[in-house]
C-alpha cells in the first residue's frame, strides 16, 4: 500500500515538473486549405492525411482547432513550426 501511494505522489510532482501544453491553430483569410494541412501533416509527429485534413475543415468551421497537447517543451516547438509555416497560432494554452 505504501509504495502505490508513492507512485501518486510521484506522478503529481512528475506533472508540476513537465507541464502539459495544448497547440491551437486559429482560423484565417490567407492560408489556403492545403497549405494548412500539409503544415500538419508534416509537423505534427503520427498526423495522418485524414486528421490533418479533418483538423483544418475545424479550423475553418469553427474559428480554431487543438492540433497537439502533451510536453510544454514540444508544444512550443510545433507551435514555433507552425508558426514559422504562416499559419495563425492560438497563444500556446498550459494544462
């Protein structure tokens, strides 16, 4: 019993260590369809055709779309990417 309670409390503290991130993609007037999908495809690691193209039709319905969460490190990294690609980024959000 003891060692499981451990193991909670090393998760909590593991959490606070490694912040969660989510990256947002926002909608616009100058990115095309494609081009916003191909951004993800090739950013965004385990992205299939299917969910890039599916994530850009919510973007453009919507307004915004959640592209990736987990590691604060990584986010900022495919948002960076992203970014850099011309797509209009959402301010990375913490979990």
């Amino acid at each position: 019993m003891f060692n499981s309670l451990n193991t909670v409390l090393d998760q909590k503290k593991a959490k606070e260590k490694y912040p969660e991130a989510r990256v947002i993609v926002l909608d616009d007037s100058f990115n095309t369809f494609q081009h916003v999908a191909n951004c993800l495809l090739t950013i965004i690691p385990d992205m299939s055709e299917k969910r890039a193209w599916d994530l850009t039709i919510k973007v453009d319905k919507t307004g915004s779309a959640e592209v990736w969460r987990g590691n604060l490190e990584q986010a900022e990294l495919y948002h960076e990417q992203l970014f850099s690609k011309g797509l209009t980024m959402a301010p990375i959000e913490k979990t």
